[in-house]
C-alpha cells in the first residue's frame, strides 16, 4: 500500500463531483468545492472532469484528485480516441474509482445530466446526488422557462449537496480560479497603468451566434471606452487578421489608438490561462455571456454581461458574486439587438460603483491608521 493510499483512507468523507460540460460550468462549481472543503476539512475531494474544463480547476486547493473522463461516444474528446483504447481507458477508470469506495457522488448540474448520472451509479457510491425532477433545467424545453424556478448555477449545486453541506449559505463561498505564477502580470508589464483611471477588459469573442455583437460595436464602444480609461480588448488569434475586424478597427479610430499603444491595447488569447491572467489584471471586464464572465466573477471583476433577452440565461449565468450589470436587447431577442449606448452606460454605472469603493475602502484605512496613531 502506497503513502497516498494510507492518506486516502484517513480522510473522510470520500466526495467525487462530477462535472463533464463547457469551463464556465465548471468554475460556476468551485463554490460548491470550497463550501464541501470548509465543512468537511478532512475530506478526499476529487473532481471528475475532461480534457476541455479541467484547466479551470488544476490549481485550486479545495481539490485533492482530478480524474479524466472517458467518453464512450465522442471519442475524439479522450487521451486515446481509438474506440478499442477508449473501451480499455474506461473500464480502467470505472474500475479505478470503484475501488475508492466513495460516500458521495454529486452531479451538480442544473440541468439533468443522465449520462453522468448513469456512470455515478456504477461507482458503487454510497449516496449519489443529481438535481430534483422538479428543479431540473433544460432551456431547450420552453414548458420550464414558462413553469420551473430559475436559480443560478452555483446555487443549484448546492441545492444538489445540501444533505452533505447541512444550513451553509451559498452566498458566503465564491467562484475560485488559481493563476499559476508563470502566467501573472504579463499584461501589467505590456501595458503600464498611466492614471487612477480603470483599465477595461472587452472580451470580443463570441462563439454562439444568439450572442454575437457586430464588431462594428465593439470597436466603437471601445472607442468611447478608451476616452477615460485604458482598454485591453481580448479575442482569438485569428480575430486580429481577419478583414471585417481589420476594417472596423480602422473607420472607428480603434487602430489608430492601439498603434499609439497608450490607451488601447489588443491582447490575443490562445489559451484559457492567457484570457484569465490578462482579466485579473484589469479592472472590469465586458463581455457577451460566455466562460469569460465567469473567469471574471471567479477573480473578483466587476463585470457588464450581453445576454439575450430570455430570463433562462440572463438569470442562470449571470456573474456570481461580484458586482454586475446586466444588459439585454431592448428590440428582439438575440445580443445583436443591444445598443451601444446602453452597453456604455452600464460601463460608466459600474465604474462609479468601482470609484466609490475605492474611495471607501481607503477612507476607512485612513481613518484606521489615524485612530491607530492616536
């Protein structure tokens, strides 16, 4: 018997969360994991994840194991996508976490996950948790954005391990993302803060169409942006060479500012890490709704959200734990129908908050350090 297998058996309870969708998904659970370390310290708090999410969680402290899953369907998503190699790699891993005899398995998805919840049960888990029947959420079924209670994602996964966590309150724990010190402060040195004036993230990309704002827009908003501030504008690489994007930037000025590499800074991100070091070094962050604005919320941003105009997004998904506005479309139903003024205001309303918090904050250190000199 190895040491990690004498150190696995004194920690108790034995809790796997298995969490197998996009990486927003992913850090929306992070509370959930802090909230289960915090109540049960000794615990063995192992995640199973994929390839694509587990980059959101490979640093955080809560966690004691990631396990990689194996798909028995689309097997392009495994470490070896052969169909025989992926059969061998997911018996090797169900067999694998059987014999760790878990007390809890919790899938704490919102919606209802039946493949998920099929695998939990072949563990031989002591207790398996997934969402209620009657809570469950599926925004692709109209019947329950009309008829079932919409809560956010973090607050589903508590509901999903309330008989573990006992009365905790879920809205002590936040999202939590680990940046690995090689990936720190690379913008803050690219990009030398010039005043007290807010450095804003815009996040261009958008992959959904329903939630894609014309570059025309944003180009324009991060002009009017740029006046009072500092603007990092993150996008894939692919974003900076493509004609439209090339066009736009150049008829609103936007070119012309970032040359000036003052005011405007374009900052292409290939890897999740590169996005999310580059948001912890702004102030705000604006985006469509997407991962990004959970990086944000999980880094303490205050954060402006595009949703399209329908409660089961803009209700479920919206930045948790921070400061936030909302902005949908005034006309229609998709991001498209979103103003630029609206979009701006909402900027300018978050960084008179952001102000007057600094403001407070150093105030009340003022008045601690004059009290602490008397």
């Amino acid at each position: 018997m190895t040491k990690a297998d004498v150190a696995l058996i004194k920690k108790s309870p034995r809790v796997l969360i298995i969490r197998l969708d996009y990486m927003g998904d992913m850090l929306c659970t992070t509370a959930l994991m802090s909230a289960i370390r915090q109540k049960h310290p000794n615990c063995y708090l192992a995640v199973l994840a994929h390839t694509y999410n587990r980059s959101v969680i490979e640093n955080n402290t809560d966690i004691d194991e990631i396990f990689q899953y194996i798909f028995s369907r689309q097997l392009q998503r495994n470490p070896r996508p052969n169909k025989l190699f992926s059969l061998i790699d997911r018996i090797k891993l169900l067999l694998k976490l059987r014999a760790m005899h878990f007390d809890y398995v919790i899938i704490p998805n919102g919606g209802r996950y039946m493949s998920s919840v099929q695998f939990a049960w072949q563990l031989g888990a002591k207790h398996v948790y997934s969402i209620d029947d009657d809570f469950a959420f599926d925004d692709r079924i109209p019947e329950h954005a009309s008829s079932r209670k919409m809560e956010h994602e973090t607050l589903a996964g508590f509901r999903v391990a309330k008989e573990l966590l006992g009365d905790v309150n879920p809205q002590d724990y936040h999202l939590k993302l680990t940046i690995p010190s090689n990936f720190r402060s690379q913008l803050i040195l690219q990009f030398p803060r010039l005043d007290n004036s807010p450095v804003i993230g815009i996040n261009f990309s958008a992959r959904v169409p329903e939630r894609v704002w014309s570059l025309a827009n944003w180009c324009q908003l991060a002009v009017r942006l740029a006046e009072h501030n500092q603007i990092v504008i993150f996008g894939a690489p692919e974003m900076w060479s493509d004609v439209e994007f090339k066009q736009e930037a150049m008829s609103s000025s936007l070119s012309t500012l970032s040359s000036a590499g003052i005011r405007v800074k374009f900052w292409p991100t290939q890897t999740f890490l590169d996005m999310a070091a580059a948001i912890a070094d702004c102030d705000i962050l604006v985006s469509t709704d997407g991962g990004a604005v959970h990086v944000g919320a999980a880094l303490r941003k205050p954060t402006v959200v595009l949703f399209e105009n329908r409660p089961e997004k803009y209700k479920r998904w919206y930045p948790w734990g921070v400061e936030h506005t909302v902005v949908t479309p005034r006309i229609g139903r998709d991001v498209k129908g979103i103003s630029i003024e609206d979009t701006f205001n909402a900027c300018m309303n978050i960084q008179i908050k952001l102000t007057q918090k600094i403001q407070t904050s150093s105030h009340s250190k003022s008045v601690s350090s004059t009290c602490s000199t008397l």
